[in-house]
C-alpha cells in the first residue's frame, strides 16, 4: 500500500496517462461499466480520456505553451468535450 500512495503522490499526470498499470485498471473499469449500463462512470471515462488526449495534442504536457494556438486547441478541446457530455448527460434520453 505504502508503494501505491508513493507513486501517486510522486507521478505526474501524464505519467499516470501512460502507466500500464493505470491503463488496464482504467480498461477494466470501462469494460465493467459497458456491461453494467454505467452511463456517468462511462462518460467521466470519456471526459478524463479526452481531456487528457487534448492536453497532449495541445502540447501541454512539455510544459512550454503559451498564450498561443496550443492554448487555444486546449480551450476549444475541452470546450467540446464538455459539450459532448452536458449532450450526453442531460440532453439525449435513454
């Protein structure tokens, strides 16, 4: 247990984005959800998984954007992902 709390507390989140660990536990619980109509714990999937996908086209992750078009894929990405999950979770019915 003692191992679990250091590598969390002392990885990054891309880190954690890439960790084998991480990815199959994430996997998992994606399969475990789709099978049991878990529609939230499917869209916090999407909606973490997403963002972190456009924190990585976006450049974030090297740690040197700017206030420049890197900033503004971010800001339209995750404006679109939210928009997918506000279209998901209150929009379109079951």
């Amino acid at each position: 247990m003692r191992e679990i709390i250091h590598f969390l507390v002392s990885a990054r989140v891309m880190e954690l984005a890439t960790d084998p660990r991480i990815l199959i536990a994430a996997g998992a619980l994606f399969l475990v959800a789709a099978f049991m109509r878990w529609k939230v714990v499917l869209l916090a999937l999407f909606g973490i998984g997403a963002v972190l996908a456009v924190a990585r086209f976006s450049g974030l992750s090297e740690g040197h954007t700017s206030m420049d078009q890197n900033m503004m894929v971010f800001s339209i990405g995750t404006l679109l992902v939210g928009v997918v999950l506000i279209y998901f979770l209150f929009i379109k019915g079951d």
